[in-house]
C-alpha cells in the first residue's frame, strides 16, 4: 500500500475510533384510548414555534433527538399534555397522566414529586367535597372548616416542595419544583430560594422569566404605588374602562383577580361576599378582574355564582403580567390613594386586613 495511502486511512480510522458518542434522547409515549390514530402529538418549548411533532400511530409515538443541554419541553395533544425533562436515555411517558412518566434519572425524580403531589391534591379535594357536603346549610360552619383545610393543605404543600426542592436543588427537576413554590412566595422569598438553586440550573427556560416576573412584583410590592391599565371592551356594554376608574379614588378596593373556571376563585366568593355586604359605602369597593377567561363564561358565572360588586371583564394577561400574578385567584387590596395595602389575601387573612384597615381611620 502507498504509504500516504496508508497514513490517511490510519488517520481516518482514528478520527472515527476516537470521537465521542453521540447522546441521543429517545421519548416513546402512549396515548389513552381514544381516536388520537393520525394526529400529531407536538413538542413545545418556551418559544412560538413547536420544537418538534411526531405522529401517533397505533396509540404510540416517538421523539429522538440530540439533548444539546437537558430541559424541560411540554407534550401535547389535543388538551392533554406532559411535562418531560429532554435527557439523555430513553423517557416512556403516557399522556392520560403527567405523573406517568420515567426511564431517566431527572425523569425520575419528576415522576416521584408529580405523583407525591397528586397525592396532596386528591386527599385535599376529598376532604374538600366532605366539608361541602357534611355543612350543608350552615355558611358559618362551614367556612371555618374550609378555612382549617387551606391553611392545613398550605403547610403540608409546603413541606413537600421543601423536601423535594431540597434533594433536588441542583437538577432541573428542582427548577420544575422552583417554578411551582414561588407562585405562593414573596418577591423577597423568591430570591431567597433562587439562590439555593445549583448555579448551572439558575438559567434554564423559563427561570430567567420568572426571574423578570418576581421583579414586577417588587414594583407591584406593598407600599407601591398602583400600575393603571386600560380594558377596550372591559365594560359589560362592551366599552372601555381603566383600572384607575375604581382605584386611587378616595376609597380602599378589594380587588379580585379571578376567572370562571377557577374553583379556588369560586370557593372565595362567599369571603368577599361578606366583606362587600358588611363595609361597601363611601370607604370601601369590592372590584372583579376577570382575567385568563372567555368573556361570555365569565358573564355565565356571575349570573350562576350571584358575583354582586363591579367587575373588569376580558383583561386576559394584561393585569397579570402587569402584577406579576402567576395564579388564581390573587386578591389585593389598595388604599383610597392607590397604594398596595396587601396582597394575595385569602379566608381569614383577608376579613381581618380588610377591618384592620378601615379602623385606622
């Protein structure tokens, strides 16, 4: 053999021998019983666009690709969806359940506290379907009960995200679980437990979006002066109203951040309710922001529910982005100059803030 010949196939076997492996994620996925056969199940990041889609066929389908870094992209089909953590190794995930899923380190982590708190939610919803049922007719009774379970369930959620957040803190299963918690924390709480995070973890989609989110809410904090918005059709007659129309008017406003299909929105009617009834009048107004709805299910579930006190209809993210709200309901209450009093009242808290402040005056 030519020696130059023999040389460039030497260095050519040693270029193959020598590079590394390519790692590859394999996603395969089932589909519950239903006609899903043809249809595309997409993979959905943090951008517009879907990042990829695979066809289901015979109730299945299949992802491969290159993990350039670990993270979390969300399956979807139809209304069904999965959160999985795109790792390298094989991941089965089946979309009648977002907790079924597993077959790699990170995914199995997730698994462990998806299913941990599916466990929370449906002990909480039991119980909360006995109260409902065992007090019929006494409200009083009732809403204690009520209260004694959100305070009790916020304690035990507490302590599951603190436990897994802990063993977690340095994978992306903790940012799933970061993402989670600091939707009931402080701005100040929020940078406090950012910090815990490995630091590897600290930018990963969407972190430095919530990042950006707890620092609305630092402008949107207690003491702050309120941010005014405008709703074109936000009147029930379709017209115009601004969010500086009820607030910094010489009045304290309650205002509830709400939405038709938000049974924890629902459940806190009775508790506003009470305080509009007890100290609407010259000093005080309770306002509904309907937000994140359809317009027409929100006028449904005022007329149902009997919703009394004035509302903004058809605000969709504005207030929300605006307030850094991540969920719902979210009740604040302004001062009659528009300075934030409190935020994020519920039950008990927001019955006593609310008398608090009308007898400082």
């Amino acid at each position: 053999m030519n020696k130059n010949v023999y040389w460039f196939v030497l260095a050519g076997m040693l270029a193959v021998s020598c590079s590394p492996e390519k790692k590859t994620y394999v996603i395969h996925g089932t589909v519950p019983d239903g006609d899903f056969n043809g249809q595309r199940v997409y993979m959905n990041g943090y951008s517009e666009a879907p990042l990829d889609s695979a066809l289901v066929v015979d109730g299945r389908f299949t992802f491969t690709g290159t993990p350039d870094t670990g993270a979390f992209v969300r399956l979807d089909l139809d209304r069904l969806f999965t959160n999985v953590v795109r790792e390298e190794g094989t991941v089965e995930v089946d979309l009648s359940d977002p907790a079924l899923i597993g077959g790699t380190p990170l995914n199995d982590a997730l698994r462990n506290y998806l299913a941990e708190l599916n466990d929370f939610y449906d002990s909480s919803s039991e119980e909360y379907g006995r109260i409902m049922e065992g007090a019929s007719g006494n409200e009083a009774a009732q809403f204690e009960q009520l209260e004694a379970l959100r305070q009790t369930a916020q304690l035990r959620y507490n302590a599951i995200l603190a436990a897994q957040f802990e063993a977690n803190r340095n994978n992306l299963t903790g940012s799933r679980i970061f993402i989670d918690w600091t939707n009931y924390l402080s701005p100040e709480e929020t940078d406090s437990l950012y910090a815990e995070l490995g630091a590897h973890v600290r930018n990963v989609p969407p972190l430095p979006e919530r990042m950006q989110v707890n620092e609305t809410k630092k402008r949107t904090a207690v003491g702050q002066m309120f941010t005014d918005f405008t709703v074109e059709n936000g009147k029930a007659d379709g017209t115009p109203v601004s969010f500086s129309d009820y607030i910094g008017k010489g009045k304290y406003v309650l205002v509830d951040f709400w939405a038709s299909w938000c049974g924890p929105c629902l459940a806190e009617n009775p508790v506003i309710a009470e305080v509009y009834r007890k100290y609407r009048g010259d000093r005080f107004e309770v306002l509904g922001v309907a937000v994140w709805d359809d317009r027409n299910e929100t006028l449904e579930a005022i007329r149902t529910h009997g919703i009394a006190w004035p509302q903004i209809l058809d605000a969709r993210t504005v207030p929300t982005d605006l307030y850094g709200i991540n969920g719902i309901p979210h009740i604040i209450l302004f001062g009659p100059d528009g300075v934030i009093l409190a935020r994020n009242l519920r039950g008990n808290d927001l019955k006593s803030k609310i008398a608090e402040a009308l007898s400082e005056e």
